[in-house]
C-alpha cells in the first residue's frame, strides 16, 4: 500500500531525511521509532501530502505523493500530533464540519458521524461541547474525524502524547482495534507503546532507518546469535567441571555464584553455527539432567526493544561525533 525509495527531504541546509527506503503492507500496523527530532514527523507530512519530498518517491496506492496530493488525502485518515480542534463546537458539530470538508455526501454524513463516533466510544459525549473533554476524549475526536471518511490507511503521530496512563491503554487499545481492518503507521518515542501495538517496526535516528523488521529480527541481527540464562541449583566448581560436555559450540559462558547457593549461567549460542533455538536449549537441558542439576530456572533471553533502541540511536550519535 505505501512504497517509500529513496526519500530525502531537506529544509534549507538542514537535512531532516535522508535516503530512506521502506514499504508498508496491507492491514499492518508499523511504528515509526526515534528520538524527538529523528524526521518521524517530517517522514509522516511527506506521506499524508501536506509536504513534498526534496528527492526520491513516495508512493500510495500507487500514487505519488507530489503529484496528486489531493487524491492521496482521500485514501488517508491522518492525526497529527497537536489535533486541530475548535472547543466551541460540540463533537457532533466538529464533525458534521469535518465531513463537508472532505466531500462526503450529504446523504451519506449520518452514518459516516455516527459509525466513527461508535467506533471511538463517542457515542455518549456527541452532544458536549469539545473544550469540556478530558484529554483522552479530546484525542478520541482528532481520531474520530480521521476515520470519518473510512480511509484504508491511518497515520498517527503521537497519538498518546500528553495522556494518563488510563488514557494510554484506552487509546492503544482503540489503535489495535483500527488495525484489524486498516494499514496503520503510527510514531512514537515511547518504546512500550510500538512494542505493544505494532507488528513492525523502523527505528529512525537523525533523518535515516537504523533498522527495520519486527523487534525479534532486529533484536537476532543485532545479538548475532541467542542467549540463555540457567539457575541451577549446586556449587560453581561441580557444574565449570561438567561445562566441557556441552561442546565448544555453545560460547560466551558466563558462571556467578548467587548469595542463596545457587549459580547463576549463561550461554551464548552464535548463529552462525546454525544451531536452531529449540534445539539449543534442549542440549542445555538435557546437559543439567544428564548431570544431575537441579534446574530452578531456565530463559532464553531477548534483547528489548529499549536495549535495541538505544544501541542504535547511541551508534549512530557515536559515529557523527567520530
């Protein structure tokens, strides 16, 4: 649905996005992940066709973007980060005003106001007047007027700035819901909110991709391998002198005797041995019984999607400085 190659967008002599490429599919749910300042937004207006691009191509539904903004605009249902609201109309008013302004038909305003009214849990506060909404609500309107027209495509920047955390889960759980039916891009500085919504993710850092994919395919190319975490229960000394029988395959070992006893140990399985996850952590398990240790606990350990973020972001800042 949406093809990006290419892009770069610079203001004067600052350059906000640089030779980005990525494309989204139908009914996803990607987040865009950066820093403030990283070109999430700029990225964003280029998309929506409220700003064109210095260089590259953009391209929705097989439009580009700087050749019929216009037409891009009735496939996108677009919420920007400070929601134009007037808080002298009630939300039905907001967006009885909101559908004239996209050419709805008058036949059709009714249902169109009524079905994102429901779907945004708005149904109860269509008669208040905009300015008496708590935040959430208020935000609830910016999103109700942005799937009035039933756009395949939703952009959403920062849709949960400013709000409580009740608010918060209201909020992501309404953006879950949306992308069951619709393509969805959403950006956020907030790493638990794309870890908790999306299902793809671009981590933009100073106007380029630092990385694409789901979190596990970021987290497996940035580790280079896996990692597992065991607690057995025993002394140090007798489980280093049974280590020689899991093969030198099964790297990185580290062993810390804990206060209770027990003895904490982590492998690090690099993946260019190609040993499969499962079959990883069944050859520790199978080592701990064969040897007679008591296992308390077993993991396999991830990266995070904050611990991916901030290796990226920090690489890059170190790499500018060099």
């Amino acid at each position: 649905m949406i093809e990006v190659q290419n892009l770069s967008k610079n203001y004067g002599s600052v350059e906000a996005v640089k030779d980005v490429s990525f494309s989204v599919g139908k009914d996803q749910v990607v987040g865009f992940l950066g820093p403030n300042g990283a070109g999430k937004t700029t990225i964003m207006k280029i998309l929506t066709g409220f700003h064109f691009p210095s260089g590259g191509t953009a391209l929705v539904d097989g439009i580009q973007v700087d050749e019929d903004p216009v037409e891009i605009k009735k496939r996108i249902g677009y919420l920007p980060e400070n929601v134009p609201l007037y808080g002298d109309l009630t939300v039905d008013e907001y967006l009885a005003f909101i559908a004239e302004a996209r050419l709805i038909p008058v036949e059709e305003r009714s249902t169109a106001i009524n079905t994102s009214l429901e779907a945004c849990g708005l149904s109860a506060y269509r008669g208040r007047k905009i300015e008496t909404l708590s935040k959430g609500y208020r935000q609830r309107t910016g999103l109700a007027q942005a799937i009035l027209h039933d756009p395949p495509i939703l952009i959403l920047d920062e849709p949960t700035n400013g709000l409580d955390p009740n608010q918060i889960i209201e909020i992501r759980s309404l953006i879950k819901e949306l992308g069951r039916r619709k393509t969805v891009i959403l950006s956020s500085h907030i790493l638990q909110e794309v870890e908790a919504i999306c299902s793809q993710v671009l981590i933009i850092n100073e106007g380029k991709i630092a990385a694409q994919g789901t979190p596990e395919e970021i987290a497996g190319t940035m580790k280079g391998g896996d990692t597992w975490e065991l607690i057995l229960k025993g002394a140090a000394e007798s489980i280093i002198g049974s280590l020689p029988l899991l093969g030198k395959d099964l790297s990185k070992i580290s062993i810390e005797s804990l206060e209770d006893g027990t003895t904490r140990l982590g492998f690090f399985v690099p993946a260019a041995i190609g040993v499969a996850d499962s079959l990883a952590g069944e050859r520790i398990f199978d080592w701990a019984v064969n040897g007679n240790f008591k296992i308390l606990g077993m993991s396999r350990k991830k990266l995070s999607l904050e611990d991916i973020f901030v290796e990226l972001t920090m690489e890059e800042r170190g790499n500018a400085t060099k």
